[in-house]
C-alpha cells in the first residue's frame, strides 16, 4: 500500500487530478461550508485522505464527488473538534450537520459561476475582487497573482484576507445574483473574466507564454454568462476572447518562442472560433449599446478576417481606435492605436505618438512600450535608438519566451 501511495504514476494522476478539479472542488466547499479558509483546509485535508484511501480502496468513479463529500466531512470534524473550546460554533456545526443533501434553486448550477460573483461582490473594492477571484476561481499563488498585477506579493494577501474578512462581516451568501441584480454586477465580472483570459493567453511571467487552463476557464464562463445575460458587452467580451484564443496555436514557434501576428501561418487559426467570434461582435454592434470590449473584439475581427498581413484594413482599425480611446482611454490604448497609426499613416507619425506617450511617464515602465518604440526605430533603419529601446524593455520584462524574442531582435540589429 505505502509503495502505491508513494508510486511515480500515482502521484502524478493526483496532481493531474489537482490541476482539473481543485478549483470546482473548492467552489463547491466554499458554498457548502460558507467561508474560504474552511473550505481551503477541508479542500487539503479531502486531497491528503485520497492519497491515503485510494491506493487501498481504489479510485472513486466519481472522483469530484469523492472529493467534495470527503471535504466537506473532514470541515465538520474540524469545527466539532474546535466547538470543544468555542462554544460559538456549536450552532455553526449544527447548521452544516443537516445540510446532508447540499443544493440550491440557482437559475445555473455552477458552483465556479456562483464563486466569481461573490469574489466580485460590490462590498470589495476592485483591486480586491480581481486578486480575490485569481486566487479562489482560478488558483493562482499570490506571487503571479502580484506578477499579473504588477503589485508586491505582500500587497496581494493583505488583499485577499481583507477581502475574505470583509465578504464574512457583510455576510454574503454564495449564489449567483437574480436576472435584476445582474446588469449592475457585470462591469466587475467582465473585467475580472478578461484578466483571467489575459494571464492565460500571455501569462505575465514565467517560462510559458500560455496558460492553456486559464484562458480556456475564462472562456468557458464567459458563455455561462452570455447564456445567464445576454447583454451585448458579454456577447464583445466573449467574442473578444474567441477571436484572440483562435491565434493561439499560431502564437508560439516550436521551441515555445514569440511568433508575432504578421510573421504567424493564418492557416494554423481555428476558423470555427474566428467565424463565432466575428458573428457575435455584429450582434453586439448591432444593438448600438456596445462598449469597449465590443470595439476590441470588432478590431480583432479585423485583424482575423485578413488573409495576410498585407491586406489588413488599417485604416478601420484607426477608426475603431478612435472610438475605443473616447469608451476607454488609458495609456496602452493609445500606444495601440499609435501603432496602428504607424502602419496606416507612416512610421514617422506613429514614432511620434509612441514618444509623446512616453514623455507623459505612465508608459515609462512597460515593456511594450518601449518594445513598440523600438520596434518602430527598426522599421525606419535607425539601429542604435532601436538598440537602446530593445534594451529598456529587457530591463522590464518578466516573460521569458518575450525575453528570448527581444534578445533575437537584438542580436538581428548586431
């Protein structure tokens, strides 16, 4: 028995196992139990009895189940353990006994769905609502989730247990909201959703430029979404994603390095997802109650649709920037349509809106800016400004197959 519990392969399918269902596992324990750090525990302690019990039982045939019954067992002997010297759990522990048949009448029955939505539960501030739900929904360590925020690993748990401390005071209850609660707790969800899919689809850090699980999970509520919601900004936000997911194969080289949209084999996107995408970006427009993700998704249909690089449609592409900078301004908007002003109207133009936006100081630490800048300086022969720029976004960046893509363009101007 020790010798299977210890065996290579067992443990293996256990980390396989952990990979595929601790996040739905913990959902349901936090609905079940009512709080995060019991349903964390309970989530360890239901994963360490599997590495007791299955090596001697054999493995359940329904492992989500096992693990979720199991969790929820081993959240109760804590507590009566516990209600020994805390008088004030014994209603706690009461409560939870003769919930035996666990169920709730949601309109979707999905515990992940229910979790996001009180992680971004309008009690919590947004930068909490974002580091609660990449860490509860999506699993991901405190250190990339500061990564991905671009915050210190510190800075993150304070938020999180904050957060966890502030949903327990304002006693939140884990459902999804009703069909008239929803218009007003969308913005949160999109945003978070989008930044889950933006980690997944160029992670933030590390040695892989994509995370397969997380951009995938965010896909896949974003259509619970549409189904629960079908406003036009869920159907920009959900064909925004399918647009940039059906590149994804194309994205990276064999060796895991950074292929760039003009230099990708368009044969390689997925048309399926790309025609999908395109058809829900012409409904959303076509209700005129659109947003930013809408305008986002209508220019990477534009950039889809072009059977090459050549053909792009540059000058709708500006257009659409315009109007995305007026619904969403920021910083990197403008360096985006700066660069596709440079493709439309010259180099030179777009030179110099990429140093204008640099002179302002709120680009002066992004990598891609100065990647764009230099970039650009290529384009126009102007090697050693190149040089310096490619060498400023090395400085900055944190992903490694980025990294190895602005070492190459370095050594291309050598």
């Amino acid at each position: 028995m020790d010798n299977l519990r210890d065996s290579v392969e067992f443990r293996r399918r256990l980390d396989v196992l952990w990979r595929a269902e601790s996040r739905c596992v913990l959902a349901s324990l936090i609905r079940l139990l009512g709080d995060f750090d019991l349903a964390e525990e309970a989530l360890a302690a239901a994963f360490g009895a599997a590495l007791e019990d299955w090596p001697r039982d054999g493995e359940p045939a329904n492992a989500r189940a096992w693990l979720v019954s199991t969790g929820r067992h081993k959240a109760l002997d804590m507590l009566r353990k516990r209600a020994r010297f805390d008088a004030s759990l014994a209603p706690l522990v009461e409560r939870l006994d003769r919930a035996s048949t666990p169920h709730e009448p949601d309109e979707i029955e999905d515990d992940r769905l229910r979790l996001i939505f009180t992680c971004c539960h309008p009690v919590l501030a947004r930068e909490a609502q974002v580091a609660l739900t990449l860490r509860e929904v999506c699993g991901l360590s405190t250190e990339e989730i500061a990564r991905a925020l671009l915050t210190s690993s510190a800075t993150v748990a304070q938020r999180i247990v904050r957060a966890k401390a502030r949903l327990r005071e304002a006693r939140v209850t884990f459902h999804v909201p009703s069909r008239a609660e929803l218009p007003t707790r969308l913005d949160a969800v999109l945003s978070v959703i989008y930044l889950v899919f933006n980690e997944g689809y160029m992670a933030s850090a590390g040695a892989q430029l994509v995370r397969v699980d997380l951009s995938s999970e965010a896909l896949r509520i974003a259509r619970l979404l549409v189904e629960l919601c079908p406003e036009p900004e869920v159907e920009g936000l959900l064909a925004l994603m399918l647009l940039h997911d059906a590149r994804r194969t194309s994205r990276t080289d064999p060796d895991g390095g950074l292929v760039l949209i003009d230099d990708q084999d368009r044969s390689l996107w997925n048309r399926a997802q790309i025609a999908e995408g395109s058809q829900r970006v012409a409904r959303a427009i076509a209700t005129r109650r659109f947003g930013a993700y809408t305008l986002q998704a209508a220019i990477a249909a534009v950039h889809a649709e072009a059977p090459n690089a050549s053909a792009t449609d540059w000058e709708e592409v500006v257009a659409l920037y315009d109007l995305l900078v007026v619904a969403a301004p920021s910083p990197v908007v403008e360096l985006n349509r700066a660069m596709a002003v440079a493709m439309h109207s010259g180099l030179e133009r777009g030179l110099a809106l990429v140093d204008d936006l640099l002179a302002r100081g709120e680009l002066v630490d992004y990598h891609l800016a100065h990647a764009a800048r230099a970039d650009l300086l290529r384009r126009l022969g102007r090697t050693a400004e190149a040089r310096g720029s490619y060498e400023r976004a090395l400085m900055l960046v944190r992903q490694e197959p980025e990294r190895r893509f602005l070492l190459r363009r370095v050594r291309e101007l050598s």
